[in-house]
C-alpha cells in the first residue's frame, strides 16, 4: 500500500498508519535508485504501488489527502500544505524520471490535475516543494503550462526573499526552521530551467549564506529543533534532523550544476557525511538500511521513521548519481 510512518526502532509502528508526504519521497527515492540500477523488478513494484497510492490521495479538485490510518481509512479531509507540495514535487519527479512511458504518463496526468491548486499553497516549503517538481517537469517536456506554474512559484519564493533578507541576513524568513535547503534550491533549479538568471542568483546567495551557518570547521551542523535560528538570536544546535543533510545535498548539487565551482560538490559530501559519523556529536546515525531519527545533545533518537530513513537514501543516491556522471565523463 505504502510506507508506514513511523517506527519503533527498526520496527515499523503500524499505529500511526500512512502518509502521502513520505510515499511522494518514497516514490522519489526509488526512481532515484532505478535510474542507478534500471532492471530492478523489486523496485519497479515499488515504484507502481507508490504512484497508485499518490493517485488515490488525489482528490477531485486536485489537492491530496495526508493522512491514512493503518486500515486505509483516510483521517483528513485535505493534507497539510506541506504535504501536497511534496505531492506535486514527487508527479513532476516522475514525469521526468520514471521508468516507464506508462508512469510518465500517469505522473503527468495527476501532475496536470493539480496546477489549479498552486495559489492555494501559502506556505514557503510548499511552494518549494512544488517548484522543485515542476523544475523537474519543464526540463523534460518543455510545456508552457509548467513554465508558467515554476515562474509564479519562484515569484512567490523571491518575494518573501526580497521582504526578509537584509544586509546580515540573506533569508527568506525571519525564522530558519526545517528543511532549510528546499528554499534556495528551488530558486536555483528555477534559475538553470526557466534560463532566468535573477533566480538562480538570488537562489544561489541565499545557499551560500545558508552554507556560512550550517558549516563549522568541515561539519555540516544543521539548525536544532529546540528553538531553531530567529534572525539576531541565538541558532539551535539540537536536535538535528536527518531530512536537513539530504536537502543540504540536494542544494549544494544545485549550486554545482548553475557555477560548475566544484566546492559545491565537496559541501555535498560533508552534508552526506553526517549520516556517517561526521557530525557535532560524531555519532554514525545510518544503521543497518536505515537512519535514526535525530541527533540530539544527550542522545540519539534510536527510531528509524519513514522520513529519517528516506533522507538518508535519497542523499545516498543523490551523490551516487553525481559520481556516476563523473565516471561516465571521464571514460
């Protein structure tokens, strides 16, 4: 059906059910992992139960369910706003990079479905989320309607830009708060796909002021939970969360490929070395397939969710792809 929420440990915690924000990564993840091993059957199934899943969460106007209990009862009326930007960023994924014309098909027509309901994403991350799927799709079809869609989302991510950053503060927000690296990222993938410089520029100051925060002494040390980092006051460092190193690796490959300056790629490794030990606590948080859930001041989380787990692999595969390509260059 899906990819169960949470987890007891390494054991899956049946009690809080499904949800569409991890099946979207999920789907990523495993057409990431398909594009490196392409005869895969196990993960060709996976990839067709994911994408029946996000068509089923769709509703009639475009926009998705989240939550799903155990006994596929949906528990929401609509999803978070979180939820369908990262709906919306998985079907653009998929159009350009599933396996299969069939599920390219099938991501283009749900992601065509949902192109009303953008405006109705109020939110920065959603808005990111979204754009980073259609930055996906307009690189593969070249469609005026995509264009159109990435365009006003990177309008909207600029403005908030424009209203928050200052001379000591290049951000978007006057809080940063989760998943920091999407906003940057999504302006620079917007950038390099529309041929829209004053995007990828904007997008591009931002990450490297997000750089000068998150990178102490060759450590990505990503903002805590416990308080985060309100302009002018002091950042948390704890807790830290695993989906923080992925979007830092997402990011950080953007920046590479809109400069080509290779200190990009090498942020990227640091951000995928905190999986492996090299973080502020020096603790390996990748653990047998999966990834706890946060690296605390005292202690690990030692539960392995859905979201924990999936960033680790989508950054592995992330940096696994780069690699590949520099092979295949060299060759």
């Amino acid at each position: 059906m899906g990819v169960i929420q949470h987890a007891l440990e390494n054991v899956p915690n049946r009690t809080f059910g499904y949800c569409t924000d991890d099946v979207s990564r999920a789907f990523m993840v495993v057409l990431a992992y398909l594009r490196l091993a392409p005869s895969d059957k196990t993960a060709q199934r996976f990839a067709s139960t994911y994408l029946a899943f996000l068509q089923h969460a769709q509703l009639d106007d475009g926009r998705f369910h989240n939550f799903m209990d155990y006994d596929r009862r949906w528990l929401d009326e609509i999803g978070t706003h979180d939820s369908c930007g990262r709906a919306i960023w998985s079907l653009g994924y998929g159009v350009a990079n599933a396996p299969t014309q069939t599920h390219r098909h099938v991501c283009a027509a749900l992601l065509d479905r949902s192109l009303p309901t953008l405006k109705s994403l109020e939110y920065l991350r959603s808005r990111a989320y979204a754009a980073l799927g259609l930055a996906h799709a307009q690189s593969a079809l070249k469609e005026p309607k995509y264009q159109d869609a990435l365009r006003y989302l990177a309008d909207e991510i600029a403005a908030s830009y424009h209203a928050h950053a200052g001379d000591d503060w290049n951000w978007f927000e006057p809080v940063m708060t989760y998943d920091n690296a999407r906003l940057p990222e999504a302006l620079m993938r917007a950038g390099q796909v529309l041929q829209a410089p004053e995007y990828g520029e904007l997008g591009l100051a931002a990450f490297k002021f997000y750089e000068s925060v998150t990178i102490e002494n060759g450590i990505h040390v990503p903002i805590g939970n416990d308080g985060w980092y309100p302009r002018g006051g002091p950042r948390a460092r704890y807790v830290q969360q695993p989906l923080e190193a992925c979007a830092m690796v997402d990011a950080a490959l953007a920046a590479f490929d809109l400069t080509g300056e290779p200190g990009h790629v090498a942020t990227a490794e640091l951000a995928l070395d905190w999986y492996y030990g090299k973080n502020s606590r020096g603790i390996t948080m990748a653990n047998g397939g999966g990834c706890f859930d946060g690296l605390g001041e005292e202690a690990v989380n030692p539960n392995m969710g859905a979201e924990s787990t999936l960033a680790l692999l989508s950054a592995a595969y992330a940096m696994a792809a780069r690699r590949s390509r520099v092979l295949r260059a060299v060759r």
